[in-house]
C-alpha cells in the first residue's frame, strides 16, 4: 500500500467511524446522507495537506472528480444508488494514487460479501432486534454503505497487518 503511517493512524479512526455509521444508517434508513459524504470530504479537505504533499493532495481530488463521473453514469443506469456514488467518490479521497487497483479489488470483495451477510441478517434473530430498518423489507435493494464503509475500513488496515 501507498499510504503513509501518518495517513493510516490519522485517517484510519475517522474512516472506521464514518464506515460504521455509514453501514448502520444504510442498513436503518436505506440512505447515505449528503450530511455523511460532506463531512468525509470536509475532513480530508481540512486535514489533507497536512499528511500529503501538495500534488498529492491536489490529484486526489482529480481521481475524486474521475471516480465522480463514473458512479454519476452508473447511477444514471441504475447500477447503484445516488448516495453511494457520492460516498465512493468522496472515499476516493482516501485513497492513494498507486492503490486504485488494491482499492477495486477490496471494494469488489465487500460489494460481493454484502448480499451474503444481508441475507444472513434477513433470516437471523438481529432482524427481531431492530424490526424498523428499512433493509429488512428492501426486497433485492441492498444497503451498500455496509460495503462501501467496509471497503475503507479494509483498505486503510491492510497497511497495520503488514499488507
């Protein structure tokens, strides 16, 4: 990975809290919330030049912009959701030039392991325990902020685990 220690021990809290609200609201609401991606961006912006060099900092937000216009396509296709475009393009961010390929491959991992654990929640006593979410009655609609705040949360540990 590409990402430096201070990205890592800096990023990875932030990102592990923003994964967790993001899979948890997604999963209660059916929603990822402008107010969400906005604050993820907010953060990078602020905290960004700190931790990056200045070209760094500046060319992810052009991979930001690229990533943008694709999930913007896919969601004009209906491939995903209006606030999962918003949120991949704003954790594109975080992501470090040399590790678009290492960050695909995890966030194909996680967008293929969320139908199985949702289907496991669906028919486990956890739904009993909050009957009120909206993913339980979804039907083939999946809360894909559980994979995309996911997909960061890996990305920003492999480095911890030596990977």
């Amino acid at each position: 990975m590409n990402l430096t220690q201070n990205e890592v021990m800096i990023f990875l809290p932030i990102l592990v809290l923003f994964g967790l609200w993001t899979g948890w609201n997604d999963m209660k609401e059916m929603k990822i919330t402008n107010k969400t991606v906005l604050l993820l961006i907010g953060i990078f912006v602020v905290i960004g030049p700190f931790l990056l060099s200045w070209e760094a900092y500046l060319w992810r937000f052009a991979y930001a912009g690229i990533v943008l216009a694709i999930t913007f396509v896919m969601n004009a296709l209906r491939m995903i959701g209006g606030g999962d475009a918003k949120f991949v393009a704003a954790g594109a961010l975080y992501v470090a030039a040399g590790d678009w390929v290492s960050a695909a491959v995890i966030l194909v991992c996680t967008m293929l392991a969320t139908p199985i654990l949702m289907l496991i929640a669906r028919i486990s006593p956890i739904r009993r325990l909050t009957p009120e979410w909206k993913c339980w009655t979804a039907g083939l609609h999946l809360p894909m902020g559980i994979a995309l705040g996911s997909a960061l949360i890996l990305y920003y540990s492999l480095p911890l685990m030596g990977g």
